[in-house]
C-alpha cells in the first residue's frame, strides 16, 4: 500500500541568498526531509540531489496537458494532476509488481501502456485516471527496452534488447511481426508511421521500413563510429530531415536522414551520459538528458556548427522529459526525486513530487 503525502516547502527569505543562481522550489513532497541537506544540495552551484524512494524512469503527459503519467520503476504507474504547475498532485496509481521502463499513451487517452523491462507489456485502463485498472499483459519478448505508438494509434512497435524489433497489433494485443536486430534501445517514429528511426547498443543508428506492419525491413544502418558502432538514444527533427543520437558514453551528432538509403553524420558536440534527447518544435533546440548530471541544451539550428547553450540543473537523474504544448514548461521523470516542473521562461524549478512507498 502507498501512502502520498503533499508536502508544501514555501520558499522565503530563508533560502533567498542560496536560491538566486539555483532552482527555486514551491514545493516538494518527501517522507524524512532532510532539510539541512536539501538546503545545502539546492543552494549548491552543482546539481541539486536528494535521496527518496522510487525510481520515475519515464513520462507521457495527457493531450489536454492536465495530468502526467509516470513509468515508476519497481512500483508501476503514478498518475499527477498537473494542472495546477506549482503544485502537482498524485491522484492515481497501479503497482504493477514489475519494473516500468517505458510509458505510452494511447490517442484516445484511455489507455496506458507500460514496457515492464523482463515482463514484456502491461495494458493500463486509464479512462478514470483515479482508479486505473491493470487490463491486459503483452508477451513482447525477454527485456522490453522502449515502446512506442504508431501515429494512427493501431499498433506500438517495441525495442527487446535480446528480442529484436516487434510490432504489437492493439487489436488483438497480439505481436504482428518481428525483425531479428541484435539490440535495438530506443525508437523514434515518422508522422506517416512508415519509418522507424532505432538506437541500437551494438549496431548503431538503424532505419527501418514499417509501411507494411506485418513485415517490417532494414532500409540501411550508420555505425556510431568505426571502433564502437552502438547507440543509446535518438530523436527525429519535426521536419524528419535530421535525426539526433548519442552514445551513454559518447558525443551528442545529427545524422542527416533525408536519403534513407544513405544516411550521413553532420554535426557533432562533446557530450556524455545521454539517456534521451527532445527536440524544440521550431528545430533549434535539443535537450539532451545526462544521467546524474543536467539537461543539455545545445542549439541544432545549424546542424553542422552544434552549440552548447546551457546547462538545466535539476535535483536527482533526469531519466525522460515531456514539454507543455507551448514548451513553456518541462516536466521532468527524475529518478528517485519523482517528478519535477521547470518554468522554461525563468529555468526554475516550480516544483517537485516524490512518491512515497510502503
């Protein structure tokens, strides 16, 4: 049984002279807050860290952007009022009683689809978003590494590291087709579902032919380099000219993808610790999320002159990132510190969830 509890931290003349360069925090939720500590870690000029319980790997925010839904590790799905930005509340959640490593939404938003790492696929009915009830189970395989959805919401095509690629028809809840890849890590869909764009650890960047679902094919492979071929991460640019990867241990480079046949790297900018990249709707910007560190921002406007902007310093890991639908806010799936709100106009921490469980 888990026990929520909303802790409100109102930020004063207390925290005004370590807070002016740092994030500001409206309020945060923690079982046995150290204060000391949290003082110290967020009034620091490095990255603001807290010890909690739990484990927010990834996020999916609803189309109206009122509610956030966390793939929270060992402890299943956490649903979050967000409409108020300040204060976030959890207002639903599933123990799953396996380990969410990747979170989809369905179009309909009535549906959630959890990638449970050694436990294939759980299907979530989230129609009321208080009371979500575990449905369905999808065998897709021995580690489910990343799902994502077709555009036109019928299939959610899933990267297995030991199983390859697979395409899950929602139909059935059945897998359609597979395509044998030594270990595909993370996905990126074209607009017109035709094109899958893979982050392979051992192959490197891949484009695959998903037109006909039932038989997906290899349309052609990029190695990240020629002593270590295998990718991470990647992100396709709104315009689906260019494509953005990055290795956990390597740089941040766009490939350019506007011959499939023949994709070519562009740009690249030092970097490390990638575990996601989002792209800006205007295709200048990359936030790319650096495990245990920040968020790099790096602007992509020129592809072949990469330039580091900022760094976004947050409190824990930065597993997975979602914007509003005007980008002016992030929101933030950060590991053991929950769910974390940053006003992209000022780059301050509005606030911070943590889950709390017993």
């Amino acid at each position: 049984m888990r026990l929520f509890i909303l802790l409100l931290i109102c930020v004063g003349s207390f925290f005004a002279d370590g807070l002016l360069n740092g994030p500001l925090i409206l309020s945060n939720v923690k079982k046995q807050i150290n204060f000391n500590t949290l003082y110290k870690q967020i009034s620091s000029t490095s990255i603001g860290h807290v010890d909690t319980l739990g484990t927010a790997v990834d996020i999916v925010l609803s189309q109206n952007g009122n509610l956030a839904y966390i793939a929270d590790g060992d402890f299943g799905l956490q649903i979050i009022d967000i409409s108020i930005s300040n204060s976030p509340i959890v207002i639903g959640t599933l123990n799953t009683h396996v380990y969410a490593l990747s979170i989809v939404l369905s179009n309909d938003g009535t549906k959630i689809y959890l990638a449970s790492a050694k436990n294939g696929m759980i299907v979530i009915d989230v129609v009321n978003p208080i009371n979500p009830k575990l449905i369905g189970f999808i065998d897709t395989g021995s580690f489910t590494r990343d799902i994502i959805l077709s555009p036109n919401g019928k299939n959610i095509f899933v990267a297995d590291l030991q199983q390859g690629l697979q395409v899950v028809d929602l139909a059935t809840n059945t897998i359609l087709a597979r395509l044998d890849l030594e270990a595909p890590n993370k996905l990126a869909v074209s607009k017109n579902g035709k094109t899958l764009y893979i982050a392979d650890k051992k192959n490197g960047f891949i484009i695959v032919n998903v037109e006909s679902v039932s038989s997906p094919s290899v349309i052609s492979t990029l190695a990240y380099n020629e002593i270590s071929h295998g990718l991470d991460v990647v992100a396709l640019s709104n315009d689906e000219t260019k494509v953005f990867v990055a290795k956990h241990n390597g740089d941040f480079k766009v490939v350019d993808v506007s011959d499939s046949l023949k994709p070519t790297f562009l740009g690249t900018i030092e970097s490390y610790g990638s575990v996601g990249i989002i792209v800006s709707n205007n295709n200048e910007k990359a936030y790319m999320i650096k495990r245990g560190i920040d968020i790099q921002v790096i602007n992509i406007s020129d592809s072949n002159n990469l330039v580091n902007i900022s760094n976004i310093k947050i409190i824990g890991n930065a597993y997975a990132l979602a914007f509003s639908n005007n980008e002016t806010l992030m929101y933030i799936a950060s590991d053991k510190f929950g769910l974390q709100i940053i006003d992209m106009s000022t780059v301050k921490i509005l606030s911070s969830l943590n889950f709390i469980r017993n």
